[in-house]
C-alpha cells in the first residue's frame, strides 16, 4: 500500500525559493566556461574604474547580476567574437577579455591599459 503525504505536513514543510532562475545561473555559467575555453585571451588588473567607460560604451552588457560572490563579483560584456568580464569594487576594476580570433584583440590596444595578459 502507498503511503499518501498528510496534507498539513505537506503545508508545515519548509519550502525553498531560487534567489535565481536556474536558466539565469547557466546563461552566465556559460558565458564564464566560454570566456575559459577561448583561445584567445587578455587580462589587466588595477585601472581606476573611471577609465572604463569608453571601453564598456563600445560593448552591450549581459543584463544579469554577478556570477561569482562580491569578493570577485564579474559582470560581463559581449561583442562579436569577444566576451568580457569586469571586476570592480568603484575605484578600481579588473578586466579579462576572451576572444575567438586574435584580431579581435587587436583593436584594445588603442585604449592604452597595461596589460597582465595580451594574446592579441
């Protein structure tokens, strides 16, 4: 015989709510394991975030809230054939760039930032 649930129990029972829809999580899991897999990579780290803004004019954000916690809080930015992921705490930012082709790369040069990393 099949027990049936009591439906009181079933009402007291503690019931959880996503802070996030799973399709969010993965859409920006997906964007970070992209940024990983590409072959093409650039990375810069302590610009004053006032600086950006030129930069972040020429991308279009990805409307989702950061994916890792606050310590290290990246929201991204795609273009054709680049994402981008932004680090900052309001005085100063972090910048990793992933690229399918090198020559996207290229045209950050203009921009002058000191380069950790530049596959371009």
């Amino acid at each position: 015989m099949w027990e049936t649930e009591d439906p009181q129990s079933a009402a007291n029972r503690e019931t959880t709510v996503e802070q996030e829809p799973l399709s969010r999580f993965l859409l920006k899991f997906t964007l970070f394991e992209a940024m990983i897999a590409a072959p093409y990579h650039a990375q810069t780290y302590g610009l004053p975030a006032a600086i950006l803004e030129p930069l972040l004019s020429t991308l279009r954000p990805v409307p989702l809230s950061p994916f890792l916690p606050a310590h290290d809080a990246a929201r991204f930015f795609v273009a054709p054939g680049l994402i981008t992921a932004v680090s900052t705490d309001g005085t100063t930012a972090g910048i990793s760039f992933a690229a399918l082709h090198r020559g996207t790369l290229t045209a950050l040069l203009d921009y002058g930032f000191r380069w950790f990393r530049f596959d371009g």
